[in-house]
C-alpha cells in the first residue's frame, strides 16, 4: 500500500517549526506536492540556511520496486500525465528502462531522487531535476554473468545510458569528452556516487557527485580543468568537513566544468551535528534557530491519515549539509532533512 505526497507531507506539517520552512513556503510545497507521483519511499526538504533564506525545495527518493517507480514509467493505472513537459516525459523514457527486469539501468540503479524546486511551483507543470545513483558498483549487485564489476567502467555505461535518456539524445562532442574525462581522472578508490540532469532548471549538461580520498582533490581537479585557487575549498574541508580522509563534491559538467562546487556534510556520529551546526552558526551561515529545529528534527510516530484504514510509521530523518562554494562569491549553506511512510500494519 502506498501513500500520496500530499498526504504524508500534510502529516508532517505540524512537526516542521516556523523557523525552517516559513508559512510561506507552504503553497509551493503543496503545488509540488500535488504533481508528485505518488508511493514514493521518502520525500524531503532543500532549505537554505541563512537568515533571509525563505525558499524551500521538495525531494523525493524513489526506489525501483516503489509504486511510484511503476507510475512514473506508466505501468500503472492513474499514471502522470507526461505528454505535459518535456522533462516528464524524458523522466519516463528512464523509468521505462530502469524498471524492465534485467535492464542496465535496472541491475546499477538502486534509487531515483527527484528534485522540484519552489520557484517551479508557479509553473503550469512544475519539472524536476532527477539525480540518478551509481552506488550499486560498491556493493551487491552483479553483472548478468554473476562477476562483480569493479572501477569506474559500468559506472560510466550506466551514466550514459542514463544520461541519453534524460537529456533526450546521446551524449556527444564536447560534452562527452568532459564526462568521460571526468570518469577515467577518478583515482583508485574514489567514485562516481549520482549523475544529475538539472531539467527542472534548463541547464545544459550534467552534475556528478564523487566520493573522493582528500588528499587526491587537489590533483583530480586540475585533471579534469577546474582551474581555479582551493584555497577557500581548503578551508571549508579543514572548518567543516568531520570524515577526515573522505570528501563528497558535487559539480556540473558541461562543454567545460563550471566554477562552483558543492561539498557534502554528513556527520558519521550524531553528537557530530551539533558542531557542525555550531560552526555553520559560528560563520553567519546559518541562524541559530534554524540549527537548533534541525537537531530537533530526527524521531518516529506511529499514526492514522485521513483516508487510509490502516496506521501509518512516519519517521523523520536528517540527511546532510552542504556548502556551496563559487569563486568569488560568498559561501552558502543548505541542509537537507526528510520523512518516510510505511504502513504498520501490526501498530
């Protein structure tokens, strides 16, 4: 049994203090909502954490065998209707190739995450951004031979494959180049984690997030032509980075890679939150308030929804942080926290 968007993100509501999604960013959250397939297997909130920042975007994370998996690649009764946007409709070429049983798409992608953003929300179809994650090659699954594939190879094929679905051709000419590039410069032991198509903002290209051994950030940079100072990247690693040898880093490739870069925060121990928000406070980048709702955030309840007869485990979850980096400009700071809904058939 699944549940709508709207449903479990109104059953959250009560929860989400003033402080981190504003009573203004409601009618844009509830007009996402509202497009959002439904059953999927975790939504969640984008909220920058300065002072001034009002805007809140809405995510959704969607595993294969989800409903919302069937739905988006039109399977199922009641399915979106694609024909209205262009992105929607390369999002269900994806979901048609990801969700046929044997499919390369289907053995390496392990979950989807959609991204609509509030200033789409006005829009007569708001579109999303879809980022796509490569993580089975680290663990369990195999290739149709039973062998484990190993560097960065698959991880590349499946990135085409899903790349020529979401942008709707073949990646080609310079842009190609770039990405392999990108791929064949990851050292040994780092790896692609997601590719993203930023369709709900009409960018050209796509976003890749690494996992990287820190010390190899500098030298696989300058590999792949971001020629700018790591001063300030240096800095926001020695600040806020608490996995001493590891960095996540976001970036868009397009004909050549683009200046900003966003680094990935996730405590590996919860009493690691606390001092990564009380930096974050520390430097103005994000308000006290809205660092101390987010350590109040995570927790569980067990209750019924309106329409459906049977109880409902919502569980609320901090994810991560991130800092946005461009040179230049001022740093800034997001987070990102979310909810998941799965019937308690037994509560």
């Amino acid at each position: 049994m699944s549940y709508r968007v709207a449903d479990t993100l109104s059953a959250v509501r009560g929860h989400v203090p003033e402080v981190l999604i504003p009573a203004v960013a409601w009618p844009a959250l509830d007009a996402l909502a509202a497009v959002s397939p439904d059953g999927v297997s975790q939504f969640g909130f984008e909220v920058r954490l300065a002072e001034d920042a009002a805007a809140v975007d809405l995510g959704l994370a969607i595993e294969p065998e989800d409903e919302a998996a069937k739905t988006l690649a039109g399977r199922t009764p009641g399915a979106l209707d694609t024909a209205a946007a262009e992105a929607w409709r390369r999002l269900r070429n994806f979901a048609v190739a990801w969700t046929e049983p044997g499919s390369l798409l289907s053995r390496w992608v392990p979950f989807l995450f959609l991204e609509l953003d509030a200033v789409s929300a006005g829009r007569s179809v708001p579109e999303p951004s879809v980022f796509v994650a490569l993580d089975s090659p680290l663990g369990a699954p195999h290739g149709g031979d039973g062998s484990r594939a190993r560097g960065a190879d698959v991880t590349l094929a499946v990135s085409q494959e899903a790349a020529r679905h979401l942008l709707g051709a073949p990646l080609a000419g310079a842009l190609c180049e770039q990405v392999v590039a990108c791929f064949d410069a990851v050292p040994e032991g780092s790896h692609v984690l997601h590719l993203g198509a930023m369709l709900g903002r009409g960018a050209a290209g796509v976003r890749l997030s690494l996992s990287i051994a820190r010390d190899e950030l500098p030298a696989y940079l300058a590999r792949i032509g971001w020629d700018h100072p790591v001063g300030d990247l240096d800095r926001c690693l020695e600040r806020y980075g608490q996995v001493p040898d590891r960095v996540q880093l976001d970036f868009d490739v397009a004909e050549a890679i683009q200046p900003r870069l966003g680094v990935g925060l996730q405590p590996s121990r919860p009493e690691g939150w606390p001092i990564l928000l009380d930096r974050l406070v520390g430097d103005d980048l994000c308000t006290p308030e809205r660092g101390e709702a987010l350590l109040a955030w995570p927790g569980a309840e067990t209750r019924r929804l309106p329409g459906y007869g049977f109880p409902c485990r919502i569980r609320r979850a901090t994810s991560h942080a991130k800092i946005s980096l461009e040179p230049g400009r001022p740093l800034e700071a997001k987070a990102y926290f979310s909810a998941s809904a799965r019937p308690a058939f037994f509560a």
